[in-house]
C-alpha cells in the first residue's frame, strides 16, 4: 500500500495564500469548528437537564442550581422552571406566576401552573386574585369552575349564576371534581331545579357516570332517588332490571327507563329485547316518539342483520318518530336492495346535519338517478366530486370528471414554517423528540396547535414531515377536519419496502401503502389496544401463520415490529386475501380487517354494484376501514403512476351471491 510522504520530501519552498482564499478557509473552519462545539455544548445541556430533572423529581433542589446558569438557553430551560414553580408554588407571588403564565403562554406547563395557582387561591380565599389572574376564556372546565365559583363568593352573584347555570349546561359527562363547591353553591342558591338534576341524571348514567348520577339524585324527592337507582340497575342487567320496571306505576320518567332498557337490551342481545318490548306494550301505553324510538333500534339491529324485516319496521315508523339512526339503516337496507324511492324517503326524513354528510348526498344523488331525475343527482354529484374521498372520487367517476384535488399545485408555507421553527414551542418539541420523550414531545405539540389558525396547523404539519415525523404530520392535519390536504395526509414512505413486497406477492403497490396508512399512519412503532402491531398492524397469531407459510420463523413482538418483516408479511396476507376472494379488492380489504370468515355472511341474495355492498356492511369500522382504504390507495396510485393513475370506481367489482 502506498505510504504518505514526509514532510522532508514536499517541496523546499514556501506556500503562498491569497487573502480571500485564506479568509474563506478560515471562515470554513471556523464554522466547522463552532458547529462541533455548539453540538458537544447541546448534549451537555442534554445530560445537564435530564440530570436536574431527577435532582427535582428526589428533591434534592439544592444540587439543581450548579447546573442553572449552563442552561439558560436551552430550549427546556422552562420545564425547570415549572418543575420548580410546582414544588415551591405555595411560596410563590402572584407577580412570578404570572411572570411564568405571560412569559409560556398556550403551554401544557402554564395550563398546569394556572390550576395549581387557582387551587392555592381558593384556599387562600383571595377570590379578588382569583378573577384578576385567572383568564376568562380558558378551555379547561376546572378553571371555569373555580371562576364562577368567585364571582358568586366575591358577592358578583349574576355573574357567577351565569357561568355555573352555563358550564351545567353544556357539560356531556361528569363534571371534575373541582367544580363540585361551584355546584354546592348553585344548589344553595336555589338555582337548580329538579328538572335540571334529572337532565344531568340523563347524561350520566348512559355513560355510566353511575355514583355522580346517583350524588346528584339526592337532591331530588324519594320517588325520583328510586327510580335512579331503578335506572342504574337497567342499566347494568337490562332483562332483569326491566323485570322490576314492569311492577311499577306507569310515569313518564318510568317509561324513559323503560325505554332505555329496551334499548340497551337490544344493543347486547336483539333476541331478548323484542319479547321484553312485547311485555312493556302490554303494561304500558307508550307516546309515539317513544314508540318510534324503540322501534328504530330494534329495525337498526335487524336491518343489521340484512333482514328485510328490519326494512319493513322502520318504513312503518311516522317519519317523524324515527331516529336518525333508525333512517341511516333504513337508508343502507334500500340502498342494498335497490328500493330508491324508499332510499330518497330515508335520506329525506334524517336530521339535517346527518342528511349534508358526503355519504347520504351521494346516496340521495345515486338513488334520484336511478329514479331518472338525472339533473338534480348531477348537481348533487357535482357537489362531491371535488373531494379526495371515497364518495368524491365516485361521484367524479359518475360525471367522467378528473380528480382535480390530486392535480392541484402545492402551496407555498415556508414563511409560516420559518416563523414556526423560531417559536419556543416548537424548539421544544423538537428537544423533547430529540431526548426520545415523545409522549411530552406530542403534549407541547398539540397544546400550542390550539392556538393556531388553519394555515398554521398546515405549516406545522409540514414542519413536522420535514422533521422525519410524517404521523404526527397526518394528526396535525386532522385537527383541521380539511381531507382534501393531499399532500400532507398522503406522503409516500417505506416505498422501496413496498415495491419489493408488491413485486413478489402480485398486489399493487398502492393499496400496501393504502392499508398500512389507515392501519398505523406510519407509525412503525403502532400497537392497537388488541395488539396489533406495527406499519400495517398484524395480530401476532396471524403474523405468525403468514410466516409459516413464507418459511418464516416469527419470534415474537420486537420482530412482528420490524418494518421490513411488517411489511412482508402484511403484504403476503394481503396477497391472500386478494387470491380468496378472486381479485375483488374491495372484499379483500373488508376481509383484512374483519376477518375473512365474515365476508361470506355480507354476501348479498343477488349481484349489487360495489358501492352498495361496501356501505351496507354491518361492522362500523369495517364500513369505514374499506371506504378510507379504497380512497387511499386511488390517491397513491395517482401519486406514485403520475398521469396513469386509475379511477376508483374501475377497482371495485360487482358482488355477487356466494
């Protein structure tokens, strides 16, 4: 091997430099020097800050500050702050909380200091303090609690009546236990009716807010406390609890737990509802709205079941006494059989906010077609077509229209990004990410996102996929409810993984990456509270079989989390799949994430469009799942084929009778 030369055998003669040259190589390695250094400076800021974090978590404060003044411009620096503030809050001036609050403003740490603070306050009685120092239009309902609860001590009753009567209101659940002085004074003012405590009861126990509902029944009368405690337990054991209804005089409030009942009864076990039904009609003489509400869930469940009996139930339920649940299932039963005017009749009859869905304007458009009003369907069709969605790329399918949406240019965002990248906020999730704590990471995230405006969730969501974080991307887009943001929901990742897998196992490329986006949106690290694992979410069990059958050993979870093992046997399952139910993706998707052995049980008495099949199987999820799927991958095949991408509509086949 050649050696390098001595210094003795260069050349005798000095080596001259001109001055710009020279300048540049110095400023050169004077930046790399000075990079090297701020990045050996940044890790021992690194260890310093994990070091003082466990000072303070032992309390041992007093070997915390030696490390201070090296931190100061860490972007973390804060959380020690906090940290600090929390063990040492009762000691604290108003003047350095609200030094801390104005100074990390939109935090998860100034929502905690503020609480922390007003607690302290209301101990102190200093409700003046309280509503001085405490922001009137913060989200978390504790703080509005303890807001009202001041006025109404500080003697500015109206005030106080207002917010407790209004936080009572709009509360779904239970309310935190911090409010439970606020709802002690509006009970001693006399602000609470009976009416008002049953209608909180009425909230309470269908979400199963049993001991709150019954804390609340003791300001009620006996008869009432009694039929709470009748109402927890119809809740809980529907047959037997409906058994002791039945023995009680007829009232209003007995017949909405009888209701209820039914009701429930139905959701566990539709066999056993319907004879209990029978029983109650015989003993009770119930509205019609209470009639037409339990009739709609007992025709839900049938219709569930693709009975036609459910379709007839719920055509002889008054329009106006059937729930809108009742008219969704009404609506997917017509749809299957092809009954359109009954179709437009259930479309027509649902409350207005489930009739705008994207899903009944096209099933009303699909259903005025079929009736010849072909103008009024197209306009609606029209309507949809604009949309990256399952429904918006059948609708442009019906007009012959291209895809508009996948087309469009990107926007530009890098002044909003640029401006993001400066903000303490985002400096910190980036050390957060950086410190692998992505659970804190994504609590600074999604905290400041509730102060941003559309265009800057979208410049954050880009942020984030610059930053190698694509899922965080996707979540960050949801939080705008706009799915037409293509470019940012839909990145194509893992593609070599992809190819190679769609290659040996005959499926497209597109639908892996469809699949593995609505399984995991890339979170390689993904485990569902089932267990499934992974890209494309594999339960270990079938992992463990595909494996066998490609010669695999499949060891456990850490291995079933592997991308490149994920992907393989996910994309191997789903090539069996496709095989089973001959090259019918939309069956083949159902089956990927139902369950094979359901799909036979789905099949319909005679051959329907695919459409028809896809929105009326009867698993919500699965329903959903084989939509967003079969969306997904007409996106990716428009992404990765350019101009050759196909139209969704040519990918679903009729399904016929098993």
């Amino acid at each position: 091997m050649k050696q390098f030369q001595s210094q003795s055998n260069f050349p005798k003669r000095p080596v001259w430099f001109s001055a710009p040259l020279l300048g540049a190589a110095l400023l050169v390695f004077g930046a790399s020097v000075g990079a090297e250094e701020s990045a050996s400076r940044l890790e021992q800021q690194r260890k310093s800050f994990l070091q003082a974090e466990a000072y303070i978590e032992d309390d041992e404060l007093d070997k915390v500050k030696p490390l201070l003044p090296a931190l100061k411009n860490y972007p973390l620096y804060p959380w020690l702050e906090y940290e600090f503030l929390l063990k040492n809050i009762d000691k604290k001036a108003d003047h350095e909380l609200l030094d801390f609050v104005e100074r990390y403003p939109n935090s998860v740490m100034s929502d905690r200091v503020y609480l922390r603070w007003a607690q302290r306050l209301k101990r102190m009685n200093d409700w003046s303090a309280l509503l001085k120092f405490m922001p009137e239009d913060h989200e978390l309902t504790s703080l509005q609690c303890l807001r009202a609860e001041a006025h109404l001590v500080s003697g500015e009753t109206q005030a106080g009546l207002e917010q407790g009567k209004r936080i009572w209101a709009e509360a779904s659940g239970a309310l935190p236990e911090r409010c439970d002085s606020l709802v002690l004074k509006l009970q001693n003012k006399g602000v609470l009716s009976a009416s008002d405590y049953w209608q909180r009861i009425e909230q309470l126990i269908p979400g199963n807010h049993i001991t709150a509902a019954k804390t609340l029944a003791k300001n009620l009368s006996e008869d009432d406390r009694d039929l709470v405690d009748l109402w927890a337990q119809v809740r809980k054991n529907p047959k037997s609890g409906l058994k002791k209804a039945f023995k009680r005089e007829n009232s209003d409030k007995l017949r909405q737990i009888i209701v209820f009942g039914i009701k429930r009864a139905a959701d566990k076990k539709l066999s056993t509802a319907k004879p209990l039904w029978v029983t109650a009609q015989s003993k009770f003489s119930f509205t019609q709205a209470e009639h037409g509400d339990v009739e709609s869930t007992i025709g839900m469940w049938e219709a569930w079941r693709h009975s036609e009996d459910g379709l007839q139930r719920l055509k002889n339920i008054p329009a106006e006494h059937r729930s809108d649940t009742g008219n969704v299932w009404m609506a997917r039963m017509a749809l299957r059989t092809g009954q359109w005017q009954v179709l437009a009749d259930a479309v027509e009859a649902m409350g207005e906010d489930e009739a705008k869905r994207d899903i009944w304007q096209y099933w009303k458009a699909r259903a005025l077609s079929e009736l010849g009003k072909k103008a009024p369907a197209n306009s609606l069709f029209t309507g949809l077509a604009g949309n990256t969605t399952f429904y918006g790329f059948l609708a442009a399918d019906r007009l012959g229209e291209p895809y508009a949406k996948l087309k469009a240019p990107l926007p530009d965002r890098g002044l909003r990004i640029a401006g993001l990248k400066k903000t303490a906020a985002v400096k910190r999730w980036q050390e957060w990410m950086a410190l692998g704590n992505t659970a804190r990471a994504r609590k600074e995230w999604f905290r400041t996102l509730k102060a941003m405006d559309k265009d800057g969730m979208l410049a954050a969501a880009e942020l984030a996929t610059q930053e190698g974080d694509a899922n965080l991307a996707i979540w960050t887009v949801s939080r705008t409810k706009d799915w037409n943001i293509v470019d940012l929901r839909f990145p194509v990742l893992y593609s070599d993984l992809v190819q190679e897998n769609a290659r040996s196992q005959g499926v497209q490329p597109e639908w892996i990456l469809g699949v593995m986006r609505r399984e995991s949106a890339f979170n390689a690290d993904a485990e569902s509270h089932v267990k499934a694992l992974g890209l494309m979410q594999l339960m270990p069990a079938t992992a463990r079989d595909v494996g066998r059958k490609l010669g695999m050993k499949v060891s456990g979870k850490e291995e079933i989390l592997q991308p490149s093992t994920n992907v393989q046997l996910g994309s191997a399952y789903l090539s069996s799949m496709l095989g089973r139910f001959d090259g019918d993706y939309a069956r083949a998707t159902a089956a990927y994430n139902a369950g094979p052995h359901r799909i036979p049980k789905w099949a319909p008495d005679e051959t329907i469009a695919a459409d028809q099949w896809v929105e009326s199987i009867p698993f919500k999820e699965t329903r959903r799942y084989v939509r967003a799927v079969m969306a997904y991958t007409t996106i990716y095949d428009h992404k990765l084929n350019a101009e050759k991408g196909g139209r969704l509509s040519n990918r679903l086949k009729p399904i016929r009778q098993e």
